[in-house]
C-alpha cells in the first residue's frame, strides 16, 4: 500500500487537468487502506485537478467531524482541486458505473462545462432507469460549474498536406 500511495501523491503533483478515483472510500479517506486521507491533504503539491471520484462518502460536504477529503481538496490554497465531483452518501458500485459512463461519454464527446456535463448525465441516468435516483442524488459537485476540462475531448487531427 505504501507504493500505491507514493503514486497518488506523486500522481497529483504531476498537475494532471483530472484525478479519477474509483473504489472504496469514506469521509476522511480514499480506501480502508488509507490511500489519501484528509490529513495527507495538506502535504500535496501540484497546481490543482479537477477531481472524481466513485466511492461513497468521500464528499460528505456536511461531515460532521470536519471536512471530508474531497473537500478538503478543494479548500487546499494552493494545488488540490479545482473543483470536485464525488458522493456524499453510500453509493452502488453497478449504479454508479451507469451514471459515470453517461458523465464520461458526455465529457468525451463534445467539450462541455462540468456542470452541464454533470446535469446531462444525471438526467440521462434518471431517464434510463429511475431506480438510479440514490446513487445519482448522492454525487454533488463543489467548485465551478462552468470549468472545462482541457485535454478530455477528442480532438481531430488533420492530415498534413500530401497525406
């Protein structure tokens, strides 16, 4: 674990435009393993990420023991998250993967703000399957509704003259 947790730090202070975490997680940390924990915040580096996450609980924004570690993230002054993205609650796995694949494929198929990204895929998640309305009414997203994200939209490269 501890090679696993040198490679989220160092994964961070990379300043990747967005750090994905899927897995286990609750308010005060990524993992029952300790991968990132609210007090490890404070000792990254990096210029700041957009964050998600598929867990449960890691962005329990009304945590009662303090802030969750998504929201410690974003409450970082300096590097951190730009803005992040996760649940608040205890959140399915399989539902979840049908709510991000809406998010995903919306922020890879066209460039769109965070925000509509986010409203697009719970509606579709919704529309799909209502059933979905625990998992989707869980996430909440902390920070600017109107980022986008650089580098996630495919881009078309045109071909050279004479190609």
């Amino acid at each position: 674990m501890v090679a696993a947790r040198a490679a989220v730090v160092a994964g961070i202070a990379g300043s990747p435009s967005v750090v994905h975490y899927f897995g286990h997680g609750g308010p005060e940390v990524w993992a029952d393993e300790g991968l990132l924990a609210v007090e490890d915040v404070a000792g990254l580096s990096g210029a700041g990420s957009v964050l998600l996450t598929w867990a449960c609980q890691v962005q329990d924004y009304q945590y009662i023991f303090g802030r969750s570690v998504n929201e410690e993230m974003l409450m970082k002054p300096e590097g951190g998250a730009l803005a992040a993205f996760g649940p608040a609650g205890i959140a399915d796995a399989a539902t979840q993967a049908a709510f991000y694949e809406r998010l995903y494929g919306g922020l890879l198929a066209k460039r769109m703000s965070l925000g509509e990204a986010i409203r697009a895929a719970k509606a579709a998640a919704l529309a799909a399957d209502p059933d979905t309305s625990s998992v989707v009414e869980s996430f909440n997203l902390l920070g600017d509704p109107s980022v986008i994200i650089e580098g996630l939209a495919p881009r078309r490269i045109e071909p050279r003259p004479g190609e």
